[in-house]
C-alpha cells in the first residue's frame, strides 16, 4: 500500500549547516496495518508525514502509494490523492470557530459531490464513537483542546481513505481518553483494511501499534521490546 524507497530529506540551516530530518528511510505499511513511528521532537517525524502526503519533495529516494510515485504527481494530481485517499491528523488543531462539530468533522466530503445531509450522515457515526454525539452542533470554540483533535480524527477518516497519517494524534488527550481513541483507530485501521502511520513521542500509543520502529536523527531504527511491554503496562 505504503512504501519509501531510500527517501532522504535533509534542510540547509544557514549557510553551511546540514539538517539530516529523514536520512534513508525505507519502510513498507501494508493495508490494515498500523505503523507507529516512535522518537522524540526534531527526530524527522513529521517531515515522513509530509513526504508522504505528498506536501514535500524528497531530496532522493521515492515515496510510493499503491505503486504510484508521488514524485510524479503534478500539484492538481496530489490535492486529489490528500481528498480522496488519504487521511491526515496533524498536530495543529485548526478548526473553524463559526462552524458546528458537523461541518467541521465534515469538511472533507464537501470537497467532493456529496450534498451537506450526506456529508453529516457520513461523519456522524465516526463523531459518536469518538465519544462526541451530545456535541454535534456545538461550535468548535466551545470545545476542549482533546475535543478538537477528536473533530480533527472524524475528518481525517471522513473520506474512507485508503491510507490514515497521524501526527501525534493523543497529545491533546488524557490518558483514558487517549487509549479509547487509539482503540478506535486500531480497529478501523484492521476492519477497512486502512493502512495507518502514527508518529508519536508517547512509548504508550506506539504501543497500539502493529509494528514500532524508532525514529532518531532522521533514521529508522529497530523499537526495543522492553519499551513495548512497559508501554502497555503503564496503561
């Protein structure tokens, strides 16, 4: 479903100075799969994710997505890709304030030809097992911070997308909360064949993951299985 050949990244900080944020990163994400990609800030995290949504181009290397090269893709080509395959939960919790849970969750679809009672049909479902039913029609600047990233986790979803990236997707939540979601993810992810990509700096949610790998100075690393353990435990 997923796949990076070789991909480098790397940023020029003044004159001189070199950035290694991914430095020849490969990995394959299978449909149904859930992949946390587990290290601490400035570790290359989020620049992955946006190599493979396609909002930046890699250095070398190729990022792949159903055999398609991303690479190749012109700008019109890719917005399509973002709206119609690919879900992305990103750190920002931009919403808009004027706007209900329902139009903000729903977003997305009206991208595409569903009418607006199509479009909240779609969502509403998603809303309520996120724990967000009694909210529907409360602006987004009557919700909590974890409320918000919720809203954000419906749209993302919304679109039935073939591929779901998610960066640091609990870090507005507590801890209960958290896990719920990341059990909701989860099964999504395995009962629609969804492939997911989690980065994340919580060894708790990379512990939901299928498979964990640790991301340090923009290179892929094996995930120790003593962190996994205590992880789950801490829970």
């Amino acid at each position: 479903m997923l796949e990076l050949r070789d991909v480098v990244k790397h940023y020029l900080v003044g004159d001189t100075e070199r950035v290694r944020a991914v430095d020849g990163i490969s990995l394959c994400v299978a449909p149904g799969e859930l992949i946390a990609l587990y290290g601490p800030s400035g570790s290359g995290k989020t620049t992955l994710l946006l190599l493979v949504a396609a909002l930046l181009a890699p250095d070398s290397g190729a990022v792949l997505i159903d055999g398609q090269d991303l690479s190749q893709l012109n700008e019109r080509r890719a917005a399509r890709l973002r709206l119609h395959e690919l879900g992305f939960v990103r750190q920002a919790l931009h919403l808009m304030d004027s706007a209900n849970v329902l139009d903000n969750a729903a977003l997305k679809l009206l991208g595409t030809d569903l009418s607006v009672g199509a479009a909240h049909r779609r969502v509403t479902p998603i809303l309520e097992q996120l724990g967000l039913g009694a909210r529907l029609e409360h602006r987004a600047e009557q919700l909590s911070m974890g409320e918000r990233q919720r809203v954000l986790i419906a749209r993302a979803l919304s679109t039935e997308p073939k591929l779901v990236l998610a960066d640091e997707p609990t870090s507005s939540l507590d801890s209960a909360r958290a896990h719920e979601v990341l059990e909701l993810l989860g099964g999504i992810c395995h009962e629609r064949g969804t492939a997911l990509l989690m980065v994340t700096h919580d060894p708790r949610a990379a512990a939901h993951a299928d498979r964990v790998h640790s991301l340090r100075d923009g290179k892929l690393f094996e995930y120790a299985p003593t962190e996994r353990s205590t992880a789950l435990s801490s829970y």
